[in-house]
C-alpha cells in the first residue's frame, strides 16, 4: 500500500509539472521564433514573455512528401535544423506555383555542411495557388497559404528571425527548460570570456570549448583560431573589448537522438584600432557541450 502510495504521488507530480516549448532558449524581446513540426504539419510563432516561450500565432503548415530528415538533393525531405530567411522573392519574380512570395532559408548552413554532410538547396517557406494544401505534399519547402505567408512576413527580419523545423514540437517539464537555458547561457559567457583572451595571446580556454573534430569554411579548430589571432589585437593602447548583440539561442533535437545548440550572435571586437562587428553562428553538441562548426552570417 505505501508502495502505491509513493507511486500515485510521483504520477501527479509528473503530469502537474507545467510544459513549455522548449526549442527556443534565449531570444530578444522584439523577436518571434518560427517553429515548424513536420510531423504536425503546423508553424508557430513563439516569442519569450517573462523569459518563458508563449505561442503567438499558428497555422498549417505543409512539408516534403518523404518523411524524415533531409539527406541529399532531390530526396524530397523537409530539413531539420536552424535557419534563417536570407531574402525574400515577391511573387512578380516567380511560378505562380509559389503564391505570393517567397522566403529563401540559409539551407544547408555550416551545421549541414560540415558535420551532417548533407546535400542540396532550395529550401523556402513560401505560398501557395491553391485554397486548400494537402498535407506532405511538397518537395522539401515550407508551404504557407498565401493569407498565412501574408501573415507571417510581418514577423521576419531577414537574417535575423530564426526558423526551427523539427520532426515534432518539443515539449519540455519546465524544470528541464531552465535547465537547458541555464546550460547554453553559462556556455555563451565561457565563449565571450575565452575570445577576450586571445588579447592577450591566451588561447587554451578557447581551444577548449572547440570539439577536436571542428570543421568549418576556415578549416580546423587550429585554422580558424589563426584567424581569431590576426583579428582580434589591440594597437595604440586601445582597451580590448568584446560585445555581443542580439544573442540567440536553440535547442535542436533531433528524431535519431543527437541534440544541439544553435547560438546567433552580433558579435562586436577591437581589430587594431577599428571596431568590427559580424553575425555569428555557432553549433553546438548538446552532448559534449563543444563546438563543432561555425559560420559568419
């Protein structure tokens, strides 16, 4: 009887805990995320209210007529990922077949690229000619009505406003949320705090946040930190400083069980004596909490 007792009180702790969706961790106020689950074939708008995600908006959403991850080009699968709107094609310039505009997304970014491998291009969010779309039924886009794309544009700052596709919406316990949030915002002060070492010619808390096996357009961990040395110096007494901007950051599971962060940055440096600034992608394994790409934006 105590036996079921302690059962019954674990069971209604478990289903009164509150579940949030838990993809975006950390997003400026005046941002929405777009969330797309291929599975429910719906997008939603999620922004942060109390630093807690809240849905906003919501509509069908329709995805590759293949199911699963995309591998290569032509498999008419739908990618999961991070994305970001790169441009936006207005329906003067296309097939009517896209209704009334286009979004081009930054499909395959560095994450594709160079650890998943995959091939391919062409992924858009865009409208449709059709009053009523059928479910899986495209070849690798996401397709919006047109009065739903019309919808959704007032939410997209292009090359800022992130797009999430996954296989489903994640729902998290509330407690595992702040956790996630808690770990990739401890993660991004690690980062900040090792590139403001290289003004001193320090880069081993650095290399240490690098994965062994990090590739990206640069090369190797060591190529790219050859990069960060010729960069990032000071001349003429100059304070050395480093400032990010409008962070992001996401947490992309995916159906066969590898997790990452996803951290967007405007990141502001001394270089000499100029101040630069570049927008920054960088992957994360949510397993070994290492970097293992990144990408200029």
């Amino acid at each position: 009887m105590k036996a079921f007792l302690i059962l019954l009180l674990l069971f209604r702790w478990a289903f009164s805990e509150e579940y949030v969706y838990g993809n975006v961790l950390i997003l400026p106020s005046h941002l929405k995320a777009v969330v797309v689950s291929k599975s429910h074939q719906k997008l939603i708008a999620i922004q942060l209210k109390n630093e807690y995600p809240v849905v906003s908006d919501e509509m069908v959403s329709i995805t590759g007529l293949r199911f699963g991850d995309k591998i290569r080009k032509g498999d008419m699968r739908t990618p999961s990922g991070v994305y970001f709107p790169v441009s936006f094609k207005s329906k003067d310039s296309l097939p009517s077949y896209y209704g009334d505009g286009a979004f081009p997304l930054n499909y395959p970014n560095a994450l594709d690229k160079y650890v998943l491998r995959r091939t391919g291009t062409g992924i858009w969010i865009h409208g449709s000619q059709n009053k009523e779309l059928l479910f899986f039924s495209s070849k690798g886009c996401v397709i919006l009505k047109n009065e739903d794309l019309r919808r959704l544009s007032r939410y997209i700052f292009l090359r800022k406003t992130p797009v999430i596709i996954q296989e489903r919406f994640l729902r998290l316990p509330l407690s595992e949320y702040i956790e996630y949030r808690r770990k990739i915002s401890d993660f991004i002060k690690k980062w900040k705090n090792a590139l403001m070492q290289i003004y001193s010619g320090d880069v081993q808390e650095l290399y240490g946040l690098y994965s062994p096996d990090f590739f990206n357009r640069e090369g190797t961990r060591y190529d790219l930190f050859q990069k960060y040395r010729k960069t990032m110096y000071s001349l003429g007494g100059n304070r050395p400083f480093i400032k990010l901007v409008n962070t992001m950051a996401f947490f992309d599971k995916r159906r066969d069980g590898r997790e990452f962060f996803v951290v967007y940055t405007q990141l502001g440096f001394l270089s000499g004596d100029e101040i630069k600034t570049v927008k920054k992608v960088i992957y994360i394994s949510a397993d070994s909490m290492k970097i293992i790409t990144e990408e200029n934006f």
